[in-house]
C-alpha cells in the first residue's frame, strides 16, 4: 500500500502542475470565450479532488504517521479554498461586468493558494516516497524518549 501512496500522491503532483499549464492555455487563448479555462476548471474540480481522497486513502491504508496522514487531507482543504476564491473572484464584477479590485485580489489570492498547495503536495509525496523506502539491512530500531534526555 505505501508504493500506492507514493504513486497516488505522485499523480497528485503532476495533476497540480498540469493545473498550471491549462490556467496558461486559458489565459493565452484567444479569442478567449466561455471555454478557455473548461481543461483548467475539469481538472480542478474533478481529477485533483478524486486524486487529493485517494492520496488520503492510500495514507490511511498504507499507515503513515499521523501527522503524514494530516498533511495528506491537506491537499483538499486547499482545493475547497481554490474553489471558494475562483467562485468570489467570477462573481467580483461591476455591473457592467468589469472585474472589481476586491475580484482581482482575489484571483490573485487563487493563484497564490495553487502555489501553496503544490508546496504541500510536495511534501506529501516526499514522505510517502520516504515511507515506502524499506529500512536498511542490519539496521535496528530505536525508540526516542518525549522530553529529551534523561
């Protein structure tokens, strides 16, 4: 189950970058019509979502730490704020359409949010990869103590 984890969260990762690139094909395309961000909008509210429940999944399955499995419903948590922050930024117009600064800031926010959240989807799978690394011949265990040394 952890090579799952590691593979799953790795998916995650790319399906983040790819993110990136299909906002890029939505702002470059011209003329841009209601259809320039459909690839950018599918792949954020459909595959990073089912990726982010499954990188949660297969941390749960595969035992991580705690604190691993924490991180790993981190991911899903930023989503909701990406959805959150694309939706005000959309509905930020004047009445003539014309995006408002307050809407402005926060599609700035919704970008600044996707760079977090490839940040944590890094560290994920990080230490899923450092998980799943079996323990090197002849090494043995060593439990730490809380509270220092005595």
């Amino acid at each position: 189950m952890r090579k799952a984890f590691v593979i799953v969260s790795t998916l995650l990762l790319v399906a983040f970058a790819l993110q990136f690139v299909l906002a890029a094909v939505g702002a470059f395309t011209k003329p841009a019509g209601e259809g320039a961000y459909v690839l950018h909008s599918v792949n954020g509210t459909v595959v990073i979502p089912v990726l982010a429940l499954l990188t949660i999944l297969c941390a749960g399955l595969a035992k991580a730490p705690g604190r691993l499995v924490g991180l790993a419903f981190l991911p899903l948590g930023l989503v909701v704020v990406q959805a959150l922050t694309a939706v005000l930024a959309n509905a930020s117009t004047d009445v003539a359409g014309v995006s408002t600064p307050f809407g402005l800031t926060t599609a700035g926010l919704h970008a600044l949010n996707g760079i977090i959240a490839v940040h944590v989807v890094v560290a994920v799978q990080q230490q899923a990869r450092k998980l799943a690394r079996p323990a090197p011949a002849g090494a043995t265990a060593v439990t730490v103590r809380e509270g220092g040394l005595v």
